[in-house]
C-alpha cells in the first residue's frame, strides 16, 4: 500500500533536514507516531468505556484482577506488575474503586498488613461488559491492517518493548 499524503511527522522531519541537515530527524517518524497514537488511543478507550463510567486505569486494575482467576483477589503488590501507575496512584484507584462498589478490600490472611483487593460482583458485572467494548473498540483501531501487518506490527511492536524492558 503507498502512501501519499504527509502527516504532522513527516512534515516535522521535512523542516528539521531543512533547518538542521546536519541532524538524523528521522527515528521521529516512528517514536512520534508511537507517542501520538498512544494518546489518540487511550483517549478511545476512556470514550467508550465512559458509559461504564470507568476510566482506562480502572479497567486495567478491574481486569487484571478478573484474569487472575477466582476468587479475583491480588494484593497491590500483584497490582503494581500488571499495572502502569504508582504505588500512591494505586492506593488512590483502590479507595476509589471501593466506593464505587466495584471492589472490596480485605486483610491478608498471611499477613495482616496487606489489604488484598478483590472484585465485588457488581465489579464482576462491570469489567466482563467494559472488556467486551475495550476489545471491540481495540479491534476497530486496527481494522484498516490486514491479518500479516497486524502480526508483523505487533512482533516489532514487541521487540521494542522487550528492549526497553530488559
């Protein structure tokens, strides 16, 4: 597929070569997309999951404690690995998440320091019908790729991220 019209990356790396020759402008091309299709994306996913009246990071934090598996309980510290947001952050999603009844705090049985946080059932109800629209709508993101750029997008996608976590 060729492309013809320029974006706002290729139009920033066209006037850098111009005014800065001297300078590689071009990895932009790619971080810059990456930087901007993360916002446009996030931004897509709190829209639709608004009538959920949840954000992203609540999602995030709803799923990964349904994909634990029964009875749906992590601690924050299980949280925090699944999760990109703070500790202080965290602590401020759990209490808010609590109120909204969508979880429920409890102490540790091995120890008694540690609030485990566990999904309540409405909290169930709640993720399995957010999940179902956040992975529609991530399937209309990328409908304009077919099933081979979808596969090789997401193996570069994922050799960069293993980089950056190794």
């Amino acid at each position: 597929m060729k492309e013809n019209k320029n974006d706002l990356l290729d139009n920033l790396v066209d006037e850098w070569q111009a005014e800065r020759p001297d300078l590689d402008a071009s990895p932009m091309l790619i971080i810059g997309r990456i930087l901007k299709l993360g916002k446009v994306l996030e931004k897509r996913a709190n829209s639709v999951l608004q009538n959920n009246h949840i954000y992203y990071t609540d999602l995030d934090v709803l799923a990964t404690l349904r994909r634990s598996g029964k009875p749906f309980e992590l601690t924050p510290k299980q949280l925090m690995k699944s999760v990109l947001i703070t500790s202080g952050a965290m602590t401020a999603l759990l209490d808010r998440l609590k109120k909204l009844d969508l979880i429920y705090r409890s102490p540790d049985e091995h120890d008694g320091r540690i609030n485990r946080a566990g999904l309540t059932q409405k909290g169930i109800k709640v993720i399995d019908n957010a999940i179902e629209i956040r992975f529609n709508e991530a399937n209309e993101s990328i409908k304009m790729f077919n099933k081979e750029e979808k596969e090789q997008l997401s193996k570069l996608l994922k050799k960069m991220t293993l980089h950056f976590d190794s």
